[in-house]
C-alpha cells in the first residue's frame, strides 16, 4: 500500500470518527478451538476456521457470512463478523455515519437494543462498543433529536445496577454535563417566540434535560460511583445550573394555539421534574468529603449556589439544597464559618422565617433541614456568631417549634440549637434577657461597644419566650429521651456563669426538670438534670436540730400554717412529685410549722462561746428542724395584732439586713455542755426573755 493512499485512508477515518473509535479485539487462538462458537460443529479440513473482527471468537463459514464496515474498528472495508455481532455492528457503524438520516437510524436501533432490556444482550452491548456509541450521539455537534434518542437509551441503561459503572468508565458525564449547559442557554433564549417549531424543539429539549436529570440521580444513588461525578468545577457549575433552571410561565395569548399552550406546561413540568432530581444528586455528592471540598473552594458556584437554591420555587430543590447544607455543616471548624459567611448566613436562617401557615407547611422538610444545618454550625465559635447576629432568629426559631409542635426532627434540632447557643455567654444574654457588659482587653468596660451591645438588643424584639419554647419542647408529644437530653441540656447552659437573678427566668422549668427526673432512667440525663435543680434551688445556712434553743422553746415559735403557701414556692403538693431528695424530708403536710423569733442568744458548746444573733422567720419541717432556710422575702408575714403593711414590710427589710448576721461558725456535731439539777436531770439553758412579733411590732412603732 502506498505512502499516499495510507494518508488518505487516515484522514478519511479522522475525518468521519470524529475522534471515535474502539480498541480492536484479542483474536482467540485458532489452536485451542475445536468446534464453532456459533453453532457447536467441529472444524475439520473442509470446515475451516474464521474470525470475527467485532469479538475475535472463532466461528465457521455459517456463521460468519456477512461482511460490513466497521469504521469504529479502523476498518475501512467490509470485514467478516458473526451473526450475534451483526446487529450491534452495522448500528455503531450508522451511528458514526455523516448521513444525518443513517446516524438517526443506529441510534433508533441502539435504543431498542437497550429497551428489550435482555441482560446478555446489554453485557453484549457493553462490551462491542454500543455504549460507546451512546456516549458519542451525546457529543453538543449533534442535533437535539440525536441528543434525545442518545440521553434517553442512557437513562435506561442507568437503571441496572450492574451496568451503572460503565456509564462513568466511558466517560459519558462530561458530555452530558455539556449538554446541560447547551440546553439552558438554549431555553433561555428560544421561549420568547412560542411557533410550532419552537414548541417542537422545546419538547425534545425539556426531554433531554429530563433524561439527564434521571441519569445523574441514579448514578449517585449508588455510593462508590457518586465519589468519581464532580471531576471539575465545570460539572458543579453545570449541575447548580440546571437545579436553578425553569422555564418561563406562558401568559395566556389568543395568538397561541391550546394545544400549543398544554405542550408547554408539560415541557414546564418535565423540567420541573429535572430539578429536583439534580438537587437531590447534589444532596448525595454533598456527602463526600471530597466534594465537599470542591464545594467550599468554589464559594461563588458551590455555597452561593446552594443558598440561592434554598428559595427555590421547587419544592423538591428547596428541600435537598436544605440537606446539602446539613451535610457541608458537618465539615470541620475550619469550614463551617465559610459556609455561612458572606451574606449566606441571612439566606439560610430566612428559610425559618414563617410568613403564613400554608408556606409554613409547604417548607416543612426544608425548615427541618435548615435548623439541622443551624444547629451543627452552632458549635463552632465563629458560625454561631454569625447565626445568632441575624435579626430575629431566636424568636422565629420559638414560631418554628409552636407551628411544628408534632415534628419530632424539627422539635430536636431546635432544641439542640437552643443547647449550643447557650454554650456562650453572649447568648446567654440574649436568650435570658440581662443586659450584658463589654469589656476591653486592658479589663475596663468599653462603654462604645457596651452602648452598640445595648442598642442592639434594644431594638430586637424580647427573647423572653425561650424558656417557655424549651419547656413546650419538653412537654411536647413527640418528646422522646434525645429530645429530653437537649432540653436538659440547654436549661444546665443557661443556669451556669449567668447572674443569679437570671435564675428566676427559669423557675416555670422546675416542674418540668422533675418529671424527667421521674421518668427517664438515663443516668447522664439525670446527672445534669439534679444539677440544675441544686442551682436553681441552693442550699441556704440551717439551724442545726441539735440547739438547745429551738428544741427547748419551739413551743414559742412554731405555729400551723395553711399548705397552700408551698405553692408559692414552686414546690409539689404531693410527695410522689418531689425529686428523690425531697420525699425523705416531708413525710407529711402537717409536719410544716413557721419560725417566729427575735432574740440574742449565748449558747455554750464544749466550753466554747458561740453568739448566734437570730432575727428571722422560716418554714421548716418539725421531724428535720435543719431543713435549708429559704429567702426571707419569699415568706409571709402572719402577725397576730394585725400589723400595718408598711410596718410589716419595714420589719422583713431590717429581718433581711439581719441575716447575714447568723454566726454558724460553732461546731454543733459536738456534744454540747449540758446542766444538771439536783435530781441529775437535764436543765433548759437561760434564756433572755422572748418578744413575741407583735409587740416587737409595737415597739418599733
């Protein structure tokens, strides 16, 4: 063969291959076969032996009649090929022909090959080039019909499980993430005159965008192919653009024909279906780590693009953007400030902004998967300054728990959220409702960025419903033990390093605290709850039940009292209701008595002088006289001669400015010095004379 003629046989293959073309076949051995492939019969001198160029099997005369070209091979003549390969042949070969109505032919035939859907027939298939040819009819120099026959055999071949993998080992993903571009810029531009051929190229296109859309979303169902998808930036910013693509709405136009007008609205939907199935295949390369890196260091494509997808009109796009930003949110320290920064941080808590109930419930799923989002991000220092400076989030977050009050997954991530955010003690501030001072780093109070603190919250609206948002949480019906351990949780973050007023903000959770001490047997969950319970109830000095001064003059100071007060306390009616410290000290209600005394009192323990200068009124329990003393304002003054209010009130204040003057530095657990009368018996110490309250009262009067 000529120098020449080999030059012009190369160019005329380049020339219609257009850069396709297959590896040639091992030829089997002829020495190890015996019998024909096809038909079993032996070989023998006057049966001879033929190979198959498509496979490179053996096979007889019989069944290696025919002859075509095969231009994928490099052949440019007829060559000989077995009557199983025959039909996979001649088609790949017509796919790759210049002829348009020859190349629409084998991809037609292709597609039928793939729907008959025979599992031999497809590894066949697979193996001789015919997924090979699929691949090229969705190179973008095709046209749309081709595009559509070619991305419609390649979502069917998509849906078998075995045959996955070969979608992406042939390199098909580049050319339909091509496709995705070519496809949305076309849309764009050729919806603004609806004729008859528009319309005809608009239901071929949305076809292929929907074709496309099936066959990414099934192959990152399946974990070890969705690792190798995102090759590149192109194919993020190819798959972010088709989740945010939609077709115009079409106003009603007598020009246009009806059924002109129905064929859009479907093209609309198939388009519509598209979405949801590339956001939901974002959702699944979100988990990767390596795309998530790929996402983070492409902000303006990955995060921005996301955030944008949260407002989606599609509700299936809202609702997987959400969860990709759940996943990303997972990333370590390093990334979750990114995610968020830039303005991102509005975008996504302003999916929890709830305008009416109807939308409310639309975005129910995404608002689950933004608070998801929001409460991973809130155990990073710098993430969850940037959440919680969005204005409005704590008490759209409260509107978020009464409007979904049965959703057990939102119900757990806000409470969750609740519990990081109180971690920091700027947000304690905020969810408790204490001015807080700034100080600088010399240690001074910075009045400048005290007074922008203080305007700040000025201007928000009161986070005054956050206690009663955790305790609807907790008595909320869907509240299980994880629900319980978050809600514990958030109270111990709130009670810790806060000033000790604050703690009456979170008293109404007392009922609440107990009934989990009740109920759950989780040991961790009952260790912080009993913790909070001690610092919202601390212990206050006793008077030991071993003094000689109340156990021999109690009769002067101990009177009934109606059992209604402990509701004034916050305490339960009934002992089944206390926490487990609790029942052992009130065995019942009529061992409650009140405390009338003021005195100085000298009492002698083992040879030591004690001066204990009493002047207060407790409640106390007659079978445990040590029982903790609680603030004396918290009492109610019963004075026999009806003192006046302001009387009675300037006496509780001096009572109170007396307290501290309690001296409990006298060892009580020893023995005290006791005296003896005559006869050996015990005498009562002396005691100054006793003032009852009343003439005190009238003293000071």
């Amino acid at each position: 063969m000529s120098n020449n003629h080999s030059k012009n046989i190369s160019l005329f293959q380049n020339e219609l291959l257009d850069g396709f073309l297959l590896v040639r076949p091992v030829w089997v051995d002829d020495v190890t076969v015996k019998n024909c492939k096809g038909c079993g019969i032996g070989f023998t001198a006057l049966r001879r032996k033929h190979h198959c160029r498509q496979c490179g099997n053996i096979f007889c005369q019989d069944c290696t009649s025919r002859k075509i070209s095969l231009p994928q091979f490099g052949y440019v003549t007829p060559e000989r090929i077995c009557n199983e390969c025959f039909e996979i042949a001649y088609l790949v070969g017509y796919v790759i022909s210049e002829e348009k109505s020859t190349k629409t032919h084998g991809a037609r035939g292709l597609l039928d090959i793939v729907e008959r859907g025979n599992e031999y027939e497809l590894s066949n298939f697979i193996t001789y080039g015919g997924l090979d040819a699929l691949v090229y009819l969705c190179r973008s120099l095709h046209t749309n019909d081709i595009h559509q026959l070619g991305t419609t055999a390649l979502a069917n071949l998509s849906g078998y499980e075995s045959f996955k993998p070969y979608v992406i080992m042939k390199g098909g993903l580049p050319y339909l993430y091509n496709l995705i571009s070519f496809y949305c810029r076309k849309l764009s531009s050729d919806t603004s005159s609806l004729d008859s051929n528009a319309a005809k190229f608009l239901d071929s296109a949305s076809t292929i965008i929907l074709n496309i859309g099936n066959i990414l979303h099934l192959l990152s169902a399946t974990g070890s192919l969705c690792q190798r998808m995102l090759t590149d930036v192109g194919a993020l910013e190819s798959i972010m653009k088709l989740a945010n693509f939609q077709l115009e709405t079409l106003t009603e136009d007598e020009a246009l024909d009806e059924d002109v007008l129905l064929s859009y609205e479907e093209m609309r939907l198939r388009v519509e279906i598209a979405r949801g199935l590339v956001a939901k295949t974002i959702s699944c390369l979100a988990v990767n780590p390596s795309h998530q890196l790929l996402i983070f260091e492409n902000p303006k494509i990955g995060l921005d693009g996301l955030m944008d997808l949260l407002h989606s009109s599609s509700y299936e796009v809202r609702k997987y953007a959400a969860k990709s930003i759940a996943y990303l949110s997972l990333r370590n320290d390093k990334y979750k400030s990114a995610l968020i920064k830039d303005g991102r941080a509005e975008a996504l808590t302003s999916v929890i902004e709830l305008a009416d109930e109807n939308s409310a419930k639309a975005n129910q799923v995404t608002i689950s998967h933004a608070c998801c989002a929001m409460a991973n991000l809130a155990t990073n220092v710098e993430s969850q300054q940037l959440l919680i400076s969005q204005p409005s989030l704590l008490s759209n977050l409260c509107q978020v728990v009464g409007c979904f009050i049965t959703d057990k997954e939102i119900q757990r991530h806000v409470a969750r959220l609740l519990a990081n955010f109180a971690l920091y003690e700027e947000n304690k501030a905020r969810m408790l409702s204490y001015p807080m001072s700034m100080t600088d780093e010399k240690g001074g109070v910075d009045e400048e960025i005290e007074q922008d603190v203080h305007l700040q919250q000025s201007e928000e609206e009161s986070f005054s419903s956050i206690v009663p948002t955790l305790i609807a949480i907790g008595d909320s019906p869907v509240a299980d033990v994880e629900i319980q351990r978050h809600i514990v949780r958030a109270l111990d973050n709130l009670s810790t390093e806060v000033p000790s007023m604050s703690h009456s903000k979170l008293l109404p959770c007392l009922p609440l605290i107990n009934r989990i001490l009740d109920t759950i047997k989780d040991e961790d969950i009952r260790k912080r709850a009993s913790h909070v319970l001690n610092k919202l109830s601390p212990p206050l000095p006793s008077i030991p039940a071993t003094s000689p001064f109340l156990l021999n003059n109690k009769q002067y100071y101990f009177q009934g009292y109606d059992d209604d007060i402990s509701q004034f306390y916050g305490q339960p009616q009934n002992t089944s209701d206390l926490s487990l410290n609790e029942q052992d000290d009130s065995a019942s209600a009529a061992g409650k008595v009140k405390i009338l005394f003021e005195t100085n009192v000298n009492v002698s323990t083992s040879g030591m002088d004690g001066a204990v200068n009493l002047k207060t009124m407790e409640m106390v329990n007659v079978n445990a006289i040590a029982s903790p003393l609680k603030p004396i304002e918290n009492l109610i003054l019963f004075d026999e001669n009806e003192a006046t209010y302001e009387t009675t009130t300037s006496y509780i204040e001096e009572l109170n400015n007396n307290f501290i003057n309690i001296n409990l530095e006298t060892n009580h657990e020893e023995i005290p010095s006791i005296t003896l009368d005559k006869n050996n018996h015990t005498m009562p110490p002396i005691l100054p004379p006793i003032k009852r309250i009343s003439e005190a009262l009238s003293d000071k009067q």
